[in-house]
C-alpha cells in the first residue's frame, strides 16, 4: 500500500501518521524529517538545503524524490505513508512514473483539511524534541519540565520554519503549490478528506475507516 498524507502544516500529520504506521504496518517517510536529519548531520545535502528551508520554500523536486525513491517499500503486507510527498504537481507526475516503473500506483491519499487561522497558534506554540523527534506546544501540550522532552529528556526547540514570519509563507505555499495535487487525486477517486479541527482521535478514526474502506473496496475488485 502506498499512502499519501496531505495537510497544510500544523494540520497534525506527523502525529496522525505515526498512529497510521503502527495501525497498518507502514513505513513512515516524510520528506521534511529525513531533510532535516540532512541538515543536523550537516550532509552536502543538509548544507545546500539549510537556508532554503529556514525560508520556507520548497528544496529542489529532484532531491526530494530522489530521497523518497531509495526508501519507499511496498510488500504484500504494509507499505509506504509518505507525508510531505508530493508536494507540487511536477511531484506528483515525477512519482506517478517512478511508482509506474514498479508496475504499483497510489493506493489512497488522504487530506487533513482546517483551517490558516487554527493554524498560526498551532505552529507558534510547537516545539519539538532534538532527539527523538517528538513534538509538544506550549500552549495546548506543555512538556511536563519546560523545555525538556517528556519522553526521552532531549531538549525541545523551535524550528526556524516555525517562527511567526515564515509560518504565512508556508501556508500559501501549501495552497499554491500543494492544494493542486488533491483536485488530481480526487479525479482518480482516491482522495478522501478529513476535518483536521476535529479531536485527535476523531480524526484518527476517519483516518483508520478511508484505509479499511480502500482496502475493502481493492478486495472486491480483486475478487
Ligand atoms: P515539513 O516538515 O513537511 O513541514 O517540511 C519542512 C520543509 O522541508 C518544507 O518547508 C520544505 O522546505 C522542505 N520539504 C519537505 N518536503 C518537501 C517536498 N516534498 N518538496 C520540497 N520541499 C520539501
């Protein structure tokens, strides 16, 4: 199975995909996390791609899609969940044809919707553990020690993409750039939406239905 979490950042991806991963037995690849783990192992890659991220903009179509290629797997169990990928809609035909070439194609692409203003104060409020990658906010889900990661004791940071300035560019450019993804997907009848605004288990189990439902649906054409 190769799914695709959508979602303007600050929807929940990254914890919404973690319980999906666990649920169905996938393996996690978002583009933003392995980008970052570049920069912090201060790769040739980490060094190019530092300032552009920090900015807000996207790095170079080639480069993600080249980080996705080496890592996706789909067995006859589990699969992938790719979250920040595609992001444009050169992306979406760059890996449409690199699936093709493994004679697979999309499964199902699911897409967190909510709205910018909800967003601002997710974003702000968010740190996240240097170590292990876990995120808190300071206004809605404190650390129990400030500053201190409940789980692994690393010590929580702001992401420079989430400080105020650059949180509106990155919003319009999941609009401009990333919203157009979903009217193709929906054409192909694999999109399904899910009011992100909505409790985080709620939203999870919309989630875990889109997956039984598309798997359910496969069966019988199958058969
Ligand atoms: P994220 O963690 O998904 O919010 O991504 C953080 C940043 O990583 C983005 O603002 C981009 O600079 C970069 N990035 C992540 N995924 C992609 C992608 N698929 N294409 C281009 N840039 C990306």
């Amino acid at each position: 199975m190769i799914l695709t979490l959508f979602g303007p950042p600050g929807s929940g991806k990254g914890t919404q995909a973690g319980t999906l991963c666990r649920r169905f037995h996938l393996k996690h690849l978002a583009t933003g996390d392995l980008l970052r783990a570049e920069i912090r192992a201060r790769t040739p890659l980490g060094l190019e791609v530092q300032a552009i991220m920090a900015r807000g903009d996207l790095v170079s179509d080639a480069m993600v899609l080249a980080l996705v290629e080496k890592r996706l797997v789909n067995g006859t169990t589990g699969g992938t969940l790719l979250d920040g990928f595609p992001r444009n809609l050169q992306q979406l035909d760059d890996f449409d044809r690199s699936l093709a070439t493994r004679g697979i194609s999309m499964t199902l692409a699911i897409s967190l919707r909510i709205d910018d203003a909800l967003l601002i104060g997710r974003l702000t409020g968010r740190r996240v553990c240097t170590d292990c990658n876990r995120s808190f906010n300071v206004q809605t889900h404190p650390p129990e020690v400030s500053g201190i990661c409940d789980d692994c004791g690393g010590i929580l940071v702001q992401r420079d993409d989430d400080k105020e300035g650059v949180i509106a560019h990155r919003l319009s450019e999941y609009h401009a750039q990333t919203r157009p993804i979903l009217g193709a997907l929906a054409e192909r009848g694999i999109l399904v939406e899910i009011d992100a605004a909505r409790p985080i288990d709620e939203v999870r189990n919309a989630m875990f239905r889109a997956v039984d439902e598309r798997r359910a649906r496969i069966g019988r054409e199958r058969a």
